[in-house]
C-alpha cells in the first residue's frame, strides 16, 4: 500500500471520529441519544478503562480493542481516534500553512524518558489513592471535551443564537436562541491555560504534547514496540538525507542512524511519500526484519530538553495559592445574620458518592454538554482541590430534572453510573435546609411557596403559618436533594431554601401518605 | 426605540409594504369585543374535546372570536414534564381542537407557548401539547429564552407596574388562555388569572412583591384574554400545581368557558370546592374592576352532557 494512500486513510479516520465526538460535547439540542454517544465514544481509552474497571462489561470493553490494534498497527489510537491528537495536528496543519515562508518542517528530538514515565506513574498511583486529579489533568480524550464545551460550545450557541434572531424578525420560532445559564470564569480560565499549554506545543513541535505528557502516548507508545506492523528504515535504500524525519510531526525518526522510535510514532504517514528512494516503508517488522535489511537501534536518552515542560507544569502547583482564597460557601442568610456554609458540593444521582465520585470523574464535561437543565456545573474548589474541574450540582443556576438521568447515560467513565429511572426518583443527592429568616412568608407576611411549587416530591410542603398564610417546611425523609426548591426561591441576594450535600448519596423514603381521590359522579349539578 | 425594535419594526414595516395584508395584522392590536348571551359556559362529563365543542357553540362558535387572517396564540400550561394524566398541564386534546377550531374560524396562524417551570423542551413532549400543536397544524414556540420578552407597562397595577412580556402576546389578534384548575401550594388555586404567569419572564419578581397582588395586577395588562378555557378534566385536588402521583388527581370532566378571567376563576373555584374569597387574587381582582367573581351575577350557561 503506497504511503500517500496511508495517509488519506489515516485523514479519513480521523474525521470519521472527531466530527461526531466534537458534535457529541457541544450538542446544544439533545439530538445525540445516549446509546449512540455511547457507540461514539466506544474506543476512547482512558474512559473506557476506568468504565470497565467499575462496570466490567463488554459495552466498556473499548480500551481492549484500542490495545489490540496497537499491537497488531501502533498507534492508530493517537493517530486518529483521540480528538486531542487530532486536533493538535489541525493546530499544526494551521501553522504551516500560516508560516508559509518556509515549510513547516520538524527535527528528530530527544525522547524525555524519564518525563514520560513520571507522566504515566502519576495518574495511576492517584488514581489508586482514591482520586482521578491527574487523569483529569492529562488524559486527552477528556482535555478535549473540556476544550470543545468551554470554547466550541460557545461558538455554537453564538451561531445559533444569531440565527435565530434573524428568524425572529420574520416571526420564524422554529430555531430558538440558547442560552448558556452559567458562566464559571475559573474553570473557564484553567481550561484555556490547558489549551495555550496543548496549542503552543502543538504549533511548534506537532505531537509533542502526545509523545511527551500524555500517559496514554506513553502506555500505547511503549506497547507498539511490540507491534507486528511498523515504520521501517530500509537500510541499503536510505540515504539519511534527512526529509522523513523535517516530515514527522512526532520527531521521532533518526535519519542519521536509520531509526524510528516507534514509542513515539503515531503512524501519520507523512514520512512514507516523502521519501526520495522508498527507504522508509509500513510493514511488517518480525518479517522485514529477519531479512536484515532493517534494524531496529534504541535511542539514548538525553534529559537536557525537559527543562520547559516542568515549568509548565509550575502552574498546577501555583493554583494551590488561588484554592486557599476561595472557599466553599454560600451564604444564605441576609447580611444580618449568622452565615451558613454549604459543607459540600452535591454530586449527580448515580455517582453514589462525593469521594467516589471524585475518583473517577475525568471532567471531561460531557454530562455537562447533555444536560437538559444546565444544572451540572464544572467545579472549581468545591470539591476541594483534587476535584477541581469535576462536574457538580449547581442550583443556583438551574436544577435537577425529576425524569431525567441523561448524565448517567452518558457518562462515559462510570464515574456517574447508570441508573434505573425509579431508582434515580430515589435518591438523595443531599438535603434541602429551610432558613426561615430569608423566606419572604416571614419577612414579608404575604404568600410565597415557590420552593414548595417546584418540589417533585413535596418534601418541602406548605404548613400553616400566621393567619392565613403558609410556610414550607422540609421532610428530609422525603426530600432527594434536586435543587428545585433553591432554584425556585426568590430571595434576593440569599436565597432561603439550599442544598446541604450528602457525602454518600441515601435513598429516600417515597411518599406514600397520598390518599387517592374519591370518584366524584360528573353527572351531578354545578356547584355553582 | 432602541435598536433591536427599529430594525424589527423596520423590517416588518418594509415587509408590509411589498406583501400588502399579510403583515398588516401585525398592527391590528386590539382584540376583538364579542357579543354574546352567556357571561359564562360551564360543561360536564364529556371528553375535553367534546366539551369543548358544545361550550364554544353556545358563544356563537370561534368565529365570534377569530376572524379570518387573524393570528391567534393558545397558551396552555405545558409547566411540568409529567404525562397529561398527572393533570400537571393541560389536556392536549383540548388544545388540539381548539386550535382546529381556529383555524376553522380562517386563522392564519396559531401559535402556543409557555414560559415553563421544569425545563422546556421535555415538558413539551412529555406534555404531548408539542404532538397536538404540530397535528392541528400551530406552531409551537420556546417561552424559555429572555430575547422574546419585550418590555411593558401595566396601567392600573398597583404593584406590577413593569413587567417583560413575550411578543406573542402582544403581537397576536386574538389570546385564547388555556389553564388547567390545579391546587397550588404558593396560592391555593391555579386557574386563569395565574395561568398568565407563564406569559412574563421574572416571576420571582412576583414572589417577592406579594404574590397575590402581582397576580391581579397582571390581569390588568391591556392584552387581556379573548376567552379562557379552563380544563377541568384531570384535577389535581392536592399537592399542586407539580403534583407527586396519580393519586392526586380526581377525573372531574369538566371545562368552563369564559371571556372574563375572575368569573372563571370563581366558578372554577367552586368546582373545585373552595369558596372564591379564600383565593386572595380573585378577592383583589374583583375589587379592582378586572372582573365579576359573583356568579349569581351572571348568565351562565350549565351543560351536562
């Protein structure tokens, strides 16, 4: 198969899976069903791993096929399934031809060995002390869900938003205006650190993000040396003039000694049409290689280049600093009073608890695209610091759908597992606290029971008050912690009705104290 | 005039212009006066459709209220995303044949809305309003984004002076008020008056202004109903107006109908077993002139099908 055709093959793929992932984590419109997002993010690695370790089924069995395909092609993963290779070789494609003057062209880099294994080691000894900051930080699949909800989600609403005002001049209500409740500036600012962090490396040195930081690069790079197809170096052809390797956007051909690091390749292709003499070739090296015309050479390992990428990693650490500032409150009652801090953010139904939670979510906000009622917010401390990122509960700006478990559906880390719909009705994310002296029945004296309104399962109901007048009060047995009630009270600045969190989700008791109506004869008079 | 409203007005204007008639409706704001024997129609024991049908042929049918190349808005309450039977929003049959009735009547279009509770696009469908509009051939439209609001003033509120409105309201001929009779938690009862909750975009500002007051307030806004229909199919007689289970409805097939708000919230009331004074914004809306709440009052027609 010639190199160029390899090539198309790869472009090909690519787009076959970056356009419905993109369109998937900014789906404004609810038109991707669950089960299809499901299949679309089938393959995708470090997710389908950590789904498979707490589901252990076949439909989270992905990471398996990615592992095998990596054994038989390299990293075909890299290549054209993770959106983030993807889209850095966008960035890079978009910088060549930008920087038209002279051909983009790249040089065969040092590996940074020990980098990359400090990078693999760190996610997974997190991870096995309970927590997913690290894969959180690293993993590419879930860096680019955050990229594409903060900063192509955006564009989306704007082009939609802009559509349908001219729509609605003609008085055409068929596309409606979005609107994006919630602007959170923190995450918001952490997540375009993370894309300069990504982009700028991207625009320089192409995949040197992928072959460098990623610990998924690492684990599959150092898997494909074991692969059965490779990039090799056809030693009586080649001529080490050089052009393969100013092709290759991974850096990863010595041209001068005639090898590849296929611990960093990511099977572009670019290398193989380029080629003056077809010294470089895809195929398959247990075959190629008994023959004696290729050879494969470890490169040595040079530390000097590693300088810049700790000091960009200083960052994480200086955020330290911003999390001691802001703390993790609300204030709910007037200025006058005593304050009253919400002790934990609250966790989406099927996430069964904050610590478990936070875990195994890799915050690539998926959940946070699909929500119908925007009230899952990415956090920025109010999980504390490792959380940061992780999707919470935020009633302030909407609040749990009762018939709704989308993010359950979609989720696809298993970090918020899937729940049966009457299980969900069930249970008790946290609990509403009544603060009696912001609601306006007692500060006002006239009727107000919003909260009690919105209740879905009138936890919080109207008792008798002075006079005429009802005040809520809250069942927490009853109550499942959906936020409703906050949202709904019209307090102002603080509201009187909040969420405390529970730490670890409860179930619930269903109200059953509802006495079924009395059949009444319609064919009776009028009361009236 | 800001911006926004001149290059609209500007743009339906030139419109006009170059389509004589079919935008010229657009200006034609103030509804239609109907002359008819009966104050109000209430009818029982039929199918919401059913009902429907007799109670408006008693009025002298919708042509005495939609004229030919009229546009009409139907605004039901579509709050919850709960099915028709949980009596959380109303009857979408009914809202289907009154939109057909409509379009019998030569409506040139018909639209139906509501500024939702729970969020919009599930309760649409969940409702099945979103199935019966698009069946009977109206346009459903969102309630849940600010940029269809417009700014208004209300003469004669008290409170409620200001409020936003959704252009729907002010730009159609005629305003058919669907409400579906609810108990409510926040004002004991939900008929026609607090139905137009969902026609405005702050409600909390309601809430935190004496709630009953706003309510009536409301009511006095120039763009007042052409007619109420208030489904009494599936009554919720507790936990309004979300309502938990099944078991808080009672099937009480009935439907009133009415040009004036406070009576029909006054017979409902009666239907539903409370006395119309213990609902504080009947009792302020009748002190205020908007309508009659005494029903001996009135020539009201009684239907038992």
């Amino acid at each position: 198969m010639s190199g160029s055709l390899l090539r198309k093959i790869r472009i090909f793929v690519s787009m076959l899976f970056i356009v419905p992932t993109t369109f998937l984590l900014i789906d404004i419109y609810g038109i991707i069903p669950p089960d299809i997002s499901n299949k679309i993010l089938f393959l995708q690695f470090i997710p389908s791993v950590l789904k498979y370790i707490t589901v252990f089924s076949v439909t989270a069995s992905g990471f398996i096929a990615v592992l095998l395909i990596t054994l038989l092609f390299g990293r075909v993963y890299c290549s054209s399934i993770c959106p983030l290779g993807v889209m850095q070789d966008v960035i890079n494609w978009i910088s060549g031809k930008i920087k038209r003057k002279k051909k983009r062209t790249f040089d065969f880099l040092r590996e940074q060995k020990i980098l990359r294994f400090v990078l693999l080691v760190l996610p997974i000894a997190f991870f096995l002390f309970g927590s997913s900051f690290a894969l959180n930080l690293l993993d590419p699949y879930s860096l680019y869900g955050r990229f594409s909800g903060n900063f192509l989600r955006p564009l989306l609403v704007g082009a939609n938003n802009l559509a349908a005002y001219f729509f609605e001049l003609l008085r055409i209500y068929a596309v409606y205006p979005y609107s994006l409740k919630e602007f959170n500036h923190w995450p918001f600012l952490i997540t375009v650190l993370f894309f300069a962090f990504v982009a700028v490396m991207a625009w320089k040195k192409g995949r040197l993000y992928c072959n460098t930081v990623c610990p998924v690069g690492t684990l599959l790079g150092y898997l494909s040396k074991l692969s059965l197809f490779k990039i090799l170096i056809n030693h009586e052809d080649c001529l080490s003039c050089g052009i393969c390797a100013k092709e290759c956007k991974a850096s990863c051909i010595d041209s001068e000694n005639k090898t590849v690091d296929m611990t960093r390749c990511v099977l572009c292709f670019d290398c193989i049409p380029s080629c003056p003499t077809e010294g470089i070739t895809f195929g398959n090296s247990f075959r190629e290689i008994r023959k004696g015309n290729y050879a494969q050479t470890e490169i040595q390992v040079d530390n000097s280049k590693r300088d810049f990428l700790t000091k960009a990693s200083v960052y994480f650490l200086s955020f330290s600093a911003i999390a001691a500032q802001v703390k993790k409150k609300i204030v709910v009652t007037k200025p006058s009073t005593i304050p009253v801090f919400r002790k934990n953010a609250v966790s989406p139904p099927g996430s069964v608890s904050i610590d478990r939670f936070n875990g195994r979510c890799t915050a690539c906000h998926l959940c946070v695209s699909s929500c119908p009622t925007q009230v899952l917010q990415p956090s920025f401390l109010e999980y504390g610091f490792l959380g940061m990122l992780q999707p919470r509960m935020d009633n302030i700006t909407s609040f749990c759908n009762f018939e709704c478990k989308i993010c359950a559906d979609v989720c696809p880390t298993g970090a918020i597992l899937p729940i049966d719909l009457e299980k969900k009705k069930l249970t008790q994310i946290g609990k509403a606290k009544f603060v009696k002296d912001n609601c306006i029945v007692q500060t006002q004296k006239t009727d107000c029971g919003a909260c009690s309104e919105h209740c879905p399962t009138k936890a919080v109901r109207m008792i008798a008050f002075e006079g005429a007048l009802l005040i809520p009060e809250v069942r927490d047995d009853y109550c499942i912690g959906c936020g409703a009630c906050e949202y709904a009270c019209p307090t102002i600045p603080y509201k009187a009705i909040y969420i405390e969190g529970n730490r670890s989700h409860q179930i619930a008791k269903k109200n059953t104290e509802l006495k079924k109506q009395e059949v009444i004869n319609t064919e009776e008079d009028f009361p009236f | 005039m800001d911006r926004r409203d001149f290059l609209k007005t500007g743009l339906l204007a030139g419109a006009s212009f170059a389509v004589p008639g079919i935008y010229g409706s657009y200006f034609a704001k103030s509804s239609k006066v109907f002359v008819s024997n009966y104050d109000l129609v209430a009818i029982k024991n039929g199918e919401p459709e059913v009902m429907f049908d007799k109670g408006i042929e008693q009025l002298g049918g919708m042509k005495s209220f939609v004229k030919k190349n009229q546009k009409v808005l139907v605004k039901p309450n579509i709050g919850w995303d709960v099915i028709p039977e949980r009596g959380g929003n109303t009857n979408p049959k009914l809202v289907k044949r009154i939109i057909e009735h409509c379009f019998d009547a030569g409506a040139k279009e018909v639209y139906v809305f509501d500024h939702t509770c729970d969020d919009w696009r599930r309760s649409y469908a969940s409702s099945g309003i979103e199935r019966a509009v698009k069946d009977a051939g109206g346009k459903i439209v969102s309630g849940d984004t600010e940029n269809y609001y417009q700014d208004v003033t209300i003469t004669g509120a008290k409170v409620l002076t200001k409020e936003k409105v959704h252009e729907l309201v002010l730009e159609s001929d005629v305003f058919i008020n669907v409400p579906i009779l609810k108990s409510h938690s926040s004002t004991r009862l939900t008929v026609s008056m607090k139905n137009l909750m969902g026609v405005v975009w702050d409600r909390g500002y309601w809430h935190r202004n004496n709630l009953h007051q706003c309510i009536a307030d409301y009511g006095m806004f120039k763009k007042k109903p052409t007619l109420n229909v208030v489904d009494a199919y599936y009554v919720m007689k507790q936990n309004g107006p979300r309502g938990v289970s099944l078991n808080d409805i009672a099937l009480m097939k009935s439907q009133i109908i009415s040009s004036d708000m406070v009576s029909a919230d006054a017979a409902a009331a009666k239907l539903f077993g409370l006395e119309p004074d213990t609902v504080s914004y009947i009792k302020i809306a009748d002190s205020m002139g908007l309508g009659k709440k005494d029903l001996s009052s009135l020539n009201i027609k009684r239907l038992i099908l």
